[in-house]
C-alpha cells in the first residue's frame, strides 16, 4: 500500500512537469481507492488508467481542427442540456450529422453520446469535489431540467449516486 501511495504521488509530480490535465480529484479517488481497502486488481486498475491517460498521446483531445472544434464546443456549452452531434454539425461545422458521427467516431474511437457523458461526469465529479449543491451540479453539466437523469447517468458511469460521491469524498 505505502508503494501504491508513492506511486500516486509519483503521478501528481509527473502530471505537474508535463502539464498535463488530470484533476485533483481524480488523484483523490486514486487515494480513496487505495485507504478504502480495495482489492490490488481494483487498485492496479484504477492506476493503470491514470497512467494511461498520462502517457497516451491519442488520449488528450489532441486530433484534427475538427474534432477540437467540437470538444471546444462541447465545454463551453456543457450546460445546455440540448447538446446534440446534430446541432454541432448543421450549424458550426456546417456539414452533415451522419458524416460528422462516422468522422467523430473514426478520430475519438468513440460515439459522441459517449464523449458528452464522460465530460458531463468528469465536471460533475469535479464540482462535487468543490462543494456544490447535487441540483447546481445537474444544472451546470446540462442536466438541471431532469436532476433524477443526472443522478441516474452518475450511477451509471461511476457505479454510486452523486450522495454516495460526496460521502467518499468526505470520508477521506
């Protein structure tokens, strides 16, 4: 365990020479993870994504002038909860939804539905950490018309309610 903590903080260090995006409380669930007694294959799983993350160069929102157009779109408007690939594509990129889908998927290896929930959650879980009310989250991730789809979407990403969320965050 005290190797699986230096190896965290190995990662912090390294996330801060290479300036790289990995959110403080993604470190903190790291940590959680590994004082809360979870399995070494959980542990090892949730590390080797980090790293992952870290070292992959496809895995930044790197890629052409067109996908950068749409993950720029996407996080300046995450708080409209009418984000639509449809939108995106008729009236900023100004082409075709079925040629933007297959495009999008092709670049990210991903459908955008999966991209704009992974964003949605990973500043949901962000905003949680800072202390905002479950109901401002919803709102401020694009879904504050429907707060028991925004719980529901949590649960099913991260596996606990937005609740449960705070607590672990808490309990630390």
């Amino acid at each position: 365990m005290n190797f699986l903590k230096q190896l965290s903080d190995c990662l912090l260090f390294e996330t801060k020479l290479r300036k790289e995006e990995l959110a403080p409380f993604e470190l903190t669930e790291l940590l959680m993870t590994i004082n809360q007694g979870y399995s070494d294959s959980q542990i090892l799983e949730r590390l080797y994504g980090m790293i992952h993350k870290i070292v992959s160069p496809e895995k930044k929102q790197s890629g052409t002038n067109f996908t950068k157009q749409i993950f720029s779109y996407v996080e300046q408007h995450l708080s409209d909860s009418n984000i639509t690939l449809k939108e995106i594509a008729e009236n900023q990129l100004f082409m075709n939804v079925d040629y933007v889908s297959k495009r999008f998927l092709k670049e990210t290896g991903r459908k955008f539905s999966d991209y704009l929930a992974e964003v949605r959650i990973r500043k949901a879980k962000q905003y949680l950490a800072e202390g905002w009310q479950i109901q401002q989250v919803a709102e401020k991730v694009g879904c504050g018309n429907n707060p028991h789809y925004f719980s529901q979407l949590f649960k099913k990403k991260t596996g606990m309610t937005p609740s449960a969320y705070i607590s672990s965050l808490q309990r630390k």
